[in-house]
C-alpha cells in the first residue's frame, strides 16, 4: 500500500508500506475519506515531527469502514462505518490516515473509533475532527445566544465556528478574511457581515454593526467575544486596543513566533484571553448533530480529489481559495 509520509523539510512522498496483521485488541479500517488540514502543511514545512528529518505519516480527519477485528475486540464489528479519533494518528509517528488500509493497536481501550449516525455520508462525517476542534473554540469562548462574535479567519476552522456559533443562536457574527471566496462561504453559514481586514477599517466596520461601549475613560468596540483562526501578528494587538470591559478572546491559530501586545491598554479594559487546542470532549457531540446539519456541512468541502492525487490536494489546501480539501477512497 500506499502512504503520505514526511522525509524531510518540504519533502512529503508518498511511500510503498506493508500492513501488518492485528493482534488481539488492535482494529483494521479501509479508509473512505480524509480531509486535508492545515496542520498537515505546517508538519511538512517544518520537515516532521518532532524535528526535521523525523518520517512522519500523516493524516488525521478520517472516515472509515472497520474490516479487521483481533480476537479480543467487542466494541466493534465488521463494516462498522467509523471515524478515526484524530489524536491518534497522523500527527507524530508512523500511522497516519492517508493510506488505503490503517491498523489501530488497541483501538477499544483508547477509543480511537466512534460511530458515524445513519444516513451520514463518509464525507461529511470525516469532517468530524475539525469540526470539534472549531466547536472547542466556541466553547472556549463561553458565548450565548445574542453575544457579538467576530472570528478572525475562514478557513475550515474558522467556518467552523461561524457555523457552530450560528446553530447556537450567536447571529451576530462577524467572520474576517483576505479571501473572498472564504468571505463568501461564512456568509452562507449565517455570518452577518464578512470583512477583508486588508481593504477596511475594521474598528470603523465593526462599530457600525457592533456599536461602541465606555470603558475607563475610553471607548471599546461592543463585540463580546473575539476567536482568532487566523494567527496574523498584529491580531492581539488589535483586539486590544479596540477590546471593550471584560470581553473575552479565544486563541485557536498556532503562532510560531512569540508576538508583542499592548498589556498596559489590556489592563483597562479587564479583557479574558485563552487558548483552545484540540477537542478533549467534542467529537461525539459533533456527531450527534451530523444528521441535521449534513447539508450545511457539505458546503465546507471546496474541493474532492481521489488518494491517488493526494500530492496535489496539498498544494490546493494551501491555496486561499480552498475550504476543506477532502481525499476520497476507491470502493
């Protein structure tokens, strides 16, 4: 078989591999589908994990169908359709979902499968993995129904949490991005206004449809709650200089940097920043709303390639024109 592995900085081959057989607890799935994530261009970039030159398979939002079962195993059952739990595989090591065939060592104990609800295609359902990672975010950011939300970034994260925040009752959002194309996408999801930050005065965009609110002598802009997706440098500081009391922001994009902010300006207005990485809860929720919402999702896939083309599908989900990028499985 085949697998989507990296050697080295920018060099991500796709390698002739041999599955091994499934001992007694271990699980083996015939891939469906599986989405392209940003994730996986930063782990080619830097050349693996943990450090370059280190082979790295990758892969990590999938859907699959459970053919092999070791002994011991009784949680599942042949034909079972399932989505990979992606903490598991394909960020780190030698198991990595863009091949035909995974084997999953002790798949029950680490509850590496979950269920896909009837009536819930392999596409939709491989979104799983960063839908609960953008439903992490939202639940980070402690928002309720009639909050003013702005999330900066379009991508597939970052539509994600417009559309979870949407589902919510939270309709005032505000979704920022370069891309007109992802601009266009979040307001389909129920964004309220979409914004380019390059050719705008976000604080004067935003005080038009979130107002301005006192605060210590000075004026903050009234949105409640700020997601960054994007991971732009001047972001934090923007958000701060514009924060009003006691507003909250939720870190979500990955900086590879440090950055500088204003923490004087953050003082006066008592401002909430957090992170959000990964979903410590979320999948199962986010599969439980799959049957209701499939036809919204499926609306995030941009583009379809089959496994064979997969070299390619990376250079198109590095393009600011794609949403997800999903590989798709020969029967």
């Amino acid at each position: 078989m085949k697998l989507l592995t990296i050697h080295d900085v920018n060099d991500v081959r796709l390698d002739e591999v041999e599955r091994g057989a499934p001992g007694p607890k271990d699980v083996v799935v015939r891939m469906k589908a599986c989405g392209i994530c940003g994730s996986d261009l930063s782990y080619i970039k830097m050349g693996g994990i943990p450090m370059p030159g280190t082979k790295t398979a990758l892969g990590h939002e999938a859907s699959a169908e459970v053919i092999e079962l070791g002994s011991d195993v009784t949680g599942h059952k042949l034909g079972d359709r399932v989505v990979i739990n992606g903490m598991f595989v394909g960020s780190g090591g030698m198991e990595g979902a863009f091949t035909p065939e995974l084997l999953l060592k002790d798949a029950e104990a680490m509850e590496k499968l979950l269920p896909i609800p009837e009536g819930v295609p392999y596409d939709i359902a491989a979104l799983c993995e960063p839908l609960a990672v953008a439903m992490h975010g939202v639940n980070r950011a402690e928002v309720k129904a009639g909050d003013k939300v702005v999330v900066f970034g379009c991508g597939p994260i970052g539509l994600g949490m417009v559309l979870w925040l949407v589902d919510r009752g939270v309709t005032d959002v505000v979704a920022l991005d370069l891309a007109p194309e992802r601009r266009e996408r979040a307001l389909a999801l129920g964004a309220r206004a979409a914004l380019d930050p390059a050719n705008c005065d976000v604080r004067a965009e935003l005080v038009k449809l979130h107002g301005e609110v006192p605060s210590y002598g000075r004026v903050g802009v009234g949105t409640d709650a700020w997601i960054d997706a994007a991971g732009a440098p001047s972001i934090l500081t923007d958000v701060i200089m514009m924060a009003k009391f006691q507003c909250r922001m939720v870190i979500t994009a990955a900086y590879m940097k440090p950055i500088e902010f204003p923490a004087g300006r953050m003082l006066t207005s008592e401002m909430t920043i957090t992170t959000a990485v990964g979903y410590p809860t979320e999948m199962p929720e986010v599969l439980e709303a799959m049957p209701r919402l499939k036809d919204k999702l499926a609306s995030l896939i941009s583009h379809r390639l089959p496994f064979d083309d997969v070299l390619d599908g990376l250079k198109v989900a590095a393009s600011p024109q794609s949403a997800k990028v999903m590989i798709e499985f020969e029967a």
